[in-house]
C-alpha cells in the first residue's frame, strides 16, 4: 500500500526529478510566473513555497539551505531580496495555479504557476507604453537602378481618381 506516499514520480528518477522541480522553482522565482503542465506545477507548489519560507525566515542557514537546493546564488539572492519581503505579511499560500485547458500538440493539461502577489502587465498598457515612445523609423536603402531603365511610376489609387474626375 502507499500510504504517506505523496511524491508524484512525473514519469521521471529521483535525481531528475529533484534537478526538474529545482529548476521551475528557479524559474518561478526569476520570472514570477511560468506555464507548465498541471501535473508539474502541482508538484512544484509545495517546494517554491518552502524555499520563500526560507526567505522569510533571512538567516543564513536558510539562504544555505535553498542555495543547497537550488544550486543558483543569484536566483537565492533574488528570492531574499525582492519576493520574501513582498510576502512578509503573509502566512503562507504563496502560489496559486491557474489552469489553461489542454495544449495542442498532446492534450496535457497546462496551467500557470505564478506568485500570489504577481499581477501581470495588461497588453493594454503595453501598448500604451509603446505608444509614448515614437520609434525611429528605419530608412530601406534604395535599390539601384540598372543603365537604361526608366524609372518606374506608382500607380495611384483607384478612388483618388475617381475624385479628380468629378472636379
């Protein structure tokens, strides 16, 4: 029987697995938010939420211990410094999955692993923000023209014909 057996194999050995949940976490912890399988991000939730009770806690036994785990310096760095104190107040539930239907190729079933404080950046205001900064338009070189050629003419819209005419 499997009882108090609760580790999802993921089709995977221990070491692969531990060096897979170690990375998502770093990847959870350096872009706030990551897409994955369901199955994944469920076996990821509970780690990414010990490592950040490891950076709550500040000392540096817990930064060894996550550096240990994680085995990036600056990654640990980053969860001390920027996301445990964003959830200092917070008891704990530090994730939430949100979940994205079946994915194309193979009809897993994808979700997202995001921190609970992350609030991602609206496509409105992206676009906004583009839209302060104009551009510099790059000039195309001309094409050079061969001996002999006579220049080609545009030919004019339709419409702006049209409109001559009743003049």
């Amino acid at each position: 029987m499997r009882h108090r057996k609760k580790t999802v194999k993921l089709g995977r050995s221990q070491a692969h697995r531990d060096s897979l949940l170690a990375n998502q976490v770093c990847s959870l912890i350096e872009h706030r938010r990551i897409k994955t399988t369901l199955a994944k991000a469920k076996a990821t939730k509970p780690l990414a939420e010990r490592m950040l009770t490891l950076g709550k806690q500040g000392d540096l036994h817990s930064r060894r211990v996550a550096i240990s785990y994680l085995k990036h310096k600056d990654i640990v760095k980053k969860l001390f410094t920027e996301i445990a104190p964003a959830a200092a107040d917070r008891k704990g539930g530090y994730t939430r999955i949100v979940k994205l239907g079946a994915r194309l190729s193979d009809s897993a079933p994808m979700a997202y692993l995001e921190w609970v404080d992350y609030a991602p950046v609206a496509k409105e205001e992206v676009v906004a923000e583009t839209a302060e900064k104009p551009a510099k338009k790059a000039k195309a070189p001309k094409a050079e023209k061969a001996e002999g050629e006579a220049p080609k003419k545009k030919a004019a819209p339709k419409k702006a014909k049209e409109e001559k005419s009743e003049e």
